[in-house]
C-alpha cells in the first residue's frame, strides 16, 4: 500500500469549526480517534486515525478537499478508493462546506417547493444526502432505483407538481430508466437528478461512466450537465420548470461528483426567464366548437395530461355540456380498457370525436374502422407526438389546458342524442357470477369486496394485467383517483408507486392492487415502507400465473401450448410481514373483507394474499 507523507500546505478553502477538542498524542502515535467531533449541524462523514499516523479517507472520489489545523489544507487527489496517506500531527479535520454543490442542490430544491426525494444511495450523491438532513429536504431511501422513480412519479400525480428522483451514476442511473420512461408516458413531471463521474478525467475511462444526456435522449424533455457549483440553482429551476410545462414530463439533470463537493467560488447564477409559450389559435378553436355543438354522437378523447388539474376539471366541464364522458388513454390497453368495455363498440358509430392526445396505438392510430367512421375527426396535439395516418377534419397544436378552457366556453349548447349520452354518463356495474365456497374468488368478486369497503378520497394505484383488468371493469364507474401502469406498458408500478402517494400523507387510504406476477418486481419496498412508517394495502390476485401471457399463449397456440408462464402459489403475504409489513391469505370475500379492515386498522403497510380464478379478462391486450 502507498504511503505519502504530507509536508506541503495549501491555501485556506474556507471556515472551519470551532475546535471540538484535540486527539490525544501518545508515544509518537495516534490511537484510533474520530476527528470530526459531530458539531451542531454535520456537513461530512467522519475522518479516522489509527495508530502509526494513517489517515483514511473513506471516499471514491477525486478531489475531496479539507481542512486541517491552523487552515493548512489537505487535498485528497487520488484515483484509487481507500488511499492512504501518513500525516505529522492533526488535532482537527473538517470538510470545506460552505457553499458546495450538494448544499446547492438541496437548497435549490428547497427554494423551488420540493420536499421530497426520492432515492437510493450511491457514491456520487453522497454530498446531496449529507446536505439533505440540514436543507429541509426528506430523501426517502428505497431499495431500487426503478422504484424510486415510480414512488417519484405516483407523488407527482397527486400534487401536479415535480417528483423528484435522485439516483448515483452508472448501474443506477440505468436502473431508473424504466421508471422515468413511464413517468414519461403517464405525461408526469418528474425532475430525474443523476450523480456523474467527476468531469476532471471525463472520456478517460472514469469510474461508471456513461453518457447520460444519449441515454435519456429518448425518455427525457432534455438533459442538463452541471458544470459548475455556481450554475446548480438556475439549471434546477430551469429543469423543474420545464418538467411541467406543455406536456408534462421528465427532465433529466447529470450532477458530476466533484461538482457536488467542490465550493462555489462566486456569487450563484439566476436561472433565464420562462419561454414564452404561444397563443392559442382562437380561429382553429371556433371551428372545433362549432362542430362539438352541432354533433349529435360527440366523443371525447384525452391524453393523460389533459385529465389532470386545471385541464381535467375544463375537460369534464366540456364533456357535461356535450352528454358525455371523456375517455382517458392512460393504461396501456388505452380505449380497449376494460373500464371502457361498454362504450367500446360505439367509438366508431361518433360523428364528431374530438382527440386531444397523440395519434399513436392506444387510439388505433385514428382509423376509420375504429374512431368515427363517418364522422369528423379533430385532432389537438403537440410537437413530438407521432405524425397522423389520417387527414382530420381540424388538426391544431394548442396546449390542452388553453385548448379546453376556450372549448368549455364557447360550447353551451349542443345538439347530443339523448340516447347517446345514456350510453356513456350511464356506466353499467357488472354483474357478479354466482359466489362459490371457500376456494379461489372470482376477480370480480374481489371488486365488489372493494367497492363495500372503498371510501371517496381513498386512491387506486393499479397494475396491469388480467387481474387488474378484472378490478378495472368492476370498479369502473367508482369516482376515486386512479393511477394507471401507463401506455408503456410495465407491470411491478403499483407497489411503489402507492407507496411515493402514501408518503404525500393524503387525507385517504392508498390500495395497491396488482397480480402476483407483478407483486414480485418491487415487495421489497414494504421494508422501505416499514422503516418510513407509510401505510397502504397491497392487494395481490393470485393465480399462480403470468395471466396475461398464459391466456395469450392457450389463446393463440392452444392451452396444451402454455409453456413457461406458470408460478408457484407463493405466499406473498409472507414475504411482506418478513419485509416488517403485515400479511393476509385470504380465499374468500368474508376474509376478503375482514383482512381490508384489519389492514387500514393496523395503520401498517399490508399485503392481502388472495387466491383467485385465473380467468382471461373481457380486454384484450394490444
């Protein structure tokens, strides 16, 4: 091992504390003392000495700057994690910490509203965690960054403001893409901070590099790299304001390790003033409205930043006046979801559909023999969003917020078809096949548990699935807030995502529901939960299947066919009180009921074990 023996000194890099005490000297030597006597407000993990004079830095990364006695400055400049190096005599070690990138980034956060973080641990963000504790900001340490993200995005949904996920560099910032992929087709600002190799040695072959603005390229708005301590504050700002501007959606920010450690050597940078967006095309707008108000078979299709805040109560504002109900095309099923199971067959039958949403699979990318087959089709969309197979008879970009307050204004009156509207405002309740003994529940049955139990301001978070399905159509005409497993596809969301909404301490119960399929991507987080004290209820249909998958293959090839996509019964019930969280198996609806109970009673995470029928759903996957 290499062993330097410090003679020089460099200038003083900033204030240190007072001194909190001397380490003892002894015949020449140190005994193993900690130099960092924790002081009121802790900036830097602790410096170790042992005996023969070694100082250890305990850091993998370059350029870690200290001070040492009388402001003679330490620098650490090595390459090799664990270095050592033999020092005279140290009677105070401290971190240069004032104004350093971590402490601007938590403050920064904290300027712009964010409480939150959601995040795992790694080298390079260090700085930021050391930060947080004194910055008014709450990480919420996870167990895998793609979890992370999703908790990041399922507290978006609930706040419309930024999630914000934090991960290290290299494998976990790669981890979290599939995450923030979602995030991005759920159209949710997410601000996705990534720790990076420091930028000194960069194209040299840095520990974990990657290119991260290619890799985000095409999940992300944008990507920024922070160059220097002084520019944090303004490329936050203009990252979390881009987030949520137009259409919703991630923006990434690359924050290289010595940047987090190094000190601000000037004053701050402000962030540059908001672009100005442009007006609405009022001509454009007069034409749509005119059409939505002669139309007597109107349909109204969404984007899922459309459905949200101030655009979602304009759209169903809209949809009232007109006699309909606006379709969302959140999950990945889209118009083919089991809760649009009843309107389905008459997409095609509109004479006027109004589409403010991208013209992509989810809406059968607008062909005739789908969406208003002799009707007119006005399409509202946004740079980026895929090119049209079909000529509308109105085709604007206008943000869907501006879209539909000029709509929701002008149209007053219309001419809908009585019968029409019963169709869509009167969303039938399945009805419920014959209840068995004690065995495996039918989904429904599982759906009609839930409805007896379910409170208003109570959220679904749900997975995908056939299970899932099942739940969407028998919950479907239910007013609660839904999150969906999005366009993109994924299934294991709903875990962490209830868990980011349970974080938020909304005045409702969170109830994950999922397959068991899904259940397994993400049961860890019930420790995550456990240590944070987050309560919600996981409710897990299994069939001891890859549901979806199993009813395609014995669809398609036969069920002599059906190979690899069968499971064990596994107890994850189990799993989650291992996990420090609660378990219920369950087989029936009376058990069904009373472990719904006993979980929102307990205050606890929990998770509900419930054998049912593996059963194919009345939606067909895509």
């Amino acid at each position: 091992m290499l062993h330097t023996r410090l003679t020089k000194t460099f200038p003083r890099l900033g204030q240190a504390w007072p001194r909190r005490g001397a380490a003892q000297r002894r015949g020449g030597s140190f005994n193993k003392t900690n130099l960092l006597k924790a002081p009121p407000r802790r900036f830097a993990p602790p410096l170790l000495v042992e005996e023969g004079k070694t100082l250890f830095p305990d850091f993998a990364l370059l350029g870690q700057q200290c001070l040492i006695e009388e402001g003679k400055t330490l620098f650490l400049d090595f390459g090799v994690l664990g270095r050592h190096c033999l020092i005279e005599e140290v009677t105070y070690l401290t971190m240069s910490v004032k104004r350093t990138g971590g402490h601007a980034v938590v403050r920064a956060l904290h300027e712009l509203g964010a409480r939150l973080v959601f995040s795992v641990s790694g080298n390079q963000v260090l700085p930021i965690f050391d930060a947080a504790a004194d910055g008014g900001i709450r990480i919420v340490h996870m167990r895998h960054e793609s979890a992370s993200a999703f908790a990041a995005a399922g507290a978006s949904e609930l706040t419309g403001e930024p999630g914000v996920l934090l991960t290290s560099a290299g494998p976990a910032f790669l981890a979290a893409l599939t995450g923030v992929a979602t995030a991005k087709t759920m159209e949710l600002p997410l601000l996705f901070l990534s720790g990076a190799s420091p930028l000194r040695n960069a194209g040299f072959g840095n520990f974990q590099e990657l290119d991260q603005s290619a890799l985000t390229a095409g999940v992300c708005k944008r990507s920024f790299l922070v160059s220097t301590v002084e520019s944090i504050p303004a490329i936050l700002g203009q990252a979390w304001r881009l987030a949520s501007s137009g259409i919703p959606g991630p923006v990434h920010v690359a924050l290289p390790a010595d940047v987090l450690m190094a000190a601000a050597a000037g004053p701050f940078q402000s962030a540059p003033p908001p672009e100005s967006t442009e007006s609405a095309d009022v001509s454009g707008l007069e034409q749509v409205a005119s059409l939505l108000a002669a139309a007597e078979r109107p349909m109204i299709v969404l984007r899922p930043s459309a459905a949200r805040g101030r655009a979602g109560v304009l759209a169903n504002r809209l949809a009232a006046q007109l006699g309909v109900v606006p379709l969302v095309t959140g999950p990945p099923r889209a118009l083919g979801d089991s809760r649009y199971i009843h309107v389905a067959p008459h997409y095609k039958r509109s004479d006027c559909a109004l589409v403010i949403a991208p013209s992509d699979y989810a809406l059968g990318f607008l062909d005739e023999s789908i969406i208003a087959s002799n009707g007119r089709l006005i399409v509202i969309d946004a740079a980026g969003d895929p090119p049209l197979r079909r000529i509308p008879a109105i085709h604007l970009k206008v943000s869907p917020p501006d879209a539909l307050e000029y709509l929701a204004g002008a149209a007053a009156r219309s001419a809908c078809d009585p019968e029409w509207s019963r169709l869509w405002t009167s969303v039938p309740t399945p009805e419920n096949p014959a209840p068995g003994g004690p065995g495996r529940m039918h989904p429904l049955h599982v759906a009609s548990t839930i409805r007896k139990v379910l409170r208003p301001d109570d959220v679904l978070v749900v997975d995908g699935g056939e299970f899932c399905q099942w739940i969407r159509q028998g919950l479907g005409d239910v007013p609660n807030r839904w999150l969906w497993n999005s366009k993109f596809g994924i299934i294991g969301n709903s875990i962490p995502m209830a868990l980011g909404v349970a974080a938020l301490g909304h005045a409702g119960r969170t109830l994950a529901i999922m397959g068991d399929g899904g259940s397994a991507y993400h049961l860890a987080e019930f420790e995550t939960a456990a240590r944070y004290g987050l309560r919600f209820t996981a409710i897990v249909g299994n069939d001891a299947r890859w549901g979806a998958e199993w009813h395609l293959q014995a669809n398609r090839y036969g069920v002599d066919r059906t190979f690899e996509t069968n499971l064990l019964p596994a107890r994850y019930d189990q799993a989650a009180a291992g996990y420090g969280g609660r378990g219920y198996h369950v087989t029936d609806a009376g058990g069904l009921e009373q472990a719904l109970e006993a979980s929102f009673a307990a205050g606890e995470p929990s998770c509900i074990n419930v054998e049912v029928q593996s059963l194919r759903s009345p939606s067909v996957p895509p």
